[in-house]
C-alpha cells in the first residue's frame, strides 16, 4: 500500500489473503510498516504479521539510534521468523549494522529509500559501495535485497551485484507510485532480465520481487 508511507504496509487480513491466494506457489514477505523496530509492542506486530502465512517478515531501520535495544528483541523472534531489516539509502547507519543484524538472527536485508520524492537508490549510495555491502551482507550470510525507486533501465547495473533481490514499485508503473502496475513494464522487466538470470546469476528465477505486493 504506497499510501502508507516507504514501506507501505498492508492490512494484516489482505496479507493473508494475498498469501493464501499464492499458497506457497511462490516466497512472499511482508513489511510491519513505517513502524521503528524499538516502538512498544513490536514483537506482537511481528507475531501476527508472521502469521499471516508470509516467508519474510520485513522490519524498517527507523530510530537507529536505538537500533541495538530494537534488534536485541527482535532476536527473540528471529529463531521461528525469518526477518528481514529495511536499511534507509538517506540514513547513516554504524559501520558495524550489517554485522549487529546477522547476530540478532536476522534472514537478510535491504537497502530502500525512505524519502519518495524522485530520487532513487542509486542518488544515495553509488554502484561501488552497494558492491561492497552486497559482499559483506553475504559474507554474514544475510540474504540482501536493493530497492528505492528503481528503474528498468537500473536493471543491467544492479544485476552484476549479485544481490538476491530487487524490489520494484514506481518503476513498474506508467503514472505515479500508488497506481496499478503497468503489465507492459513488467513484461519489460522480465525481458530485461531473463537473460541475466539464466547465463549470470547463482539464484533461481524468484530473484525477482516486486514490492507492489507487499505479502
């Protein structure tokens, strides 16, 4: 739901319907929301969003200066919940984050952009320096996902970076964030990368996600 801030999150019951709807066809996640992981009450958000049937759990990095406290009871959760933390391209995080999150257990994580005012991933941080991170989110076995309004024309520059995930919304649609995906963009962007996945990449044809769904 782009409405609903950067990460847009669903109702829990159209996170269930939706994941019921694809019945393990296909991974799914879902996000909590624009909620900062040290807000009260987190852990039950996370319960009942896991749930709902979803693979992933999505959680955004707000408030990080809080970040250890929040992490440190999400760990409780991250045995039976595999969680994925939202990394904001506008941010300073410490330079020790991704390693804070893989020792609270979480799955994975991704970069997106909080701010949805035109700028993208790539405005943010450069081609290098998401190299980078993409090396050292695998070296701690964290699953990694690029997002933040992404382009299709972005496709053959993020694809060489290994990462297991790139996440659309804007990108796929022929007017503003919060309008229906366009199936001829889609098209484009299965085309685009379909040649990628097969000759290049380690991971299977679910690399693709896109954020439109949300679940």
């Amino acid at each position: 739901a782009p409405q609903y801030g950067a990460l847009g999150g669903l109702a829990l019951n159209d996170i269930h319907n939706i994941s019921a709807f694809i019945n393990k066809r296909a991974t799914t996640s879902a996000t909590i929301g624009d909620i900062a992981p040290d807000t009260p009450g987190i852990e039950e958000i996370v319960l009942a969003t896991a749930e709902c049937g979803i693979d992933f759990v999505k959680v955004a990095m707000l408030n990080i200066q809080y970040a250890d406290i929040a992490l440190s009871k999400l760990a409780n959760l991250s045995t039976d919940i595999p969680l994925i933390a939202v990394l904001f391209a506008e941010d300073r995080y410490p330079q020790d984050m991704l390693r804070h999150i893989a020792s609270a257990g979480f799955a994975g994580v991704m970069w997106d952009t909080r701010e949805k005012n035109g700028l993208s991933l790539l405005d943010h941080i450069s081609i290098k320096d998401l190299q980078s991170w993409v090396v050292q989110a695998h070296g701690l076995h964290l699953m990694t996902g690029l997002a933040g309004s992404l382009s299709l024309q972005m496709v053959p520059l993020l694809q060489p970076l290994s990462a297991d995930y790139l996440g659309f919304r804007g990108g796929l649609c022929d007017n503003a964030r919060d309008s229906d995906l366009s199936p001829s963009k889609l098209q484009q962007l299965l085309t685009i990368a379909k040649p990628q996945i097969a000759d290049n990449w380690a991971f299977s044809p679910t690399t693709l996600t896109f954020a439109e769904h949300n679940a």
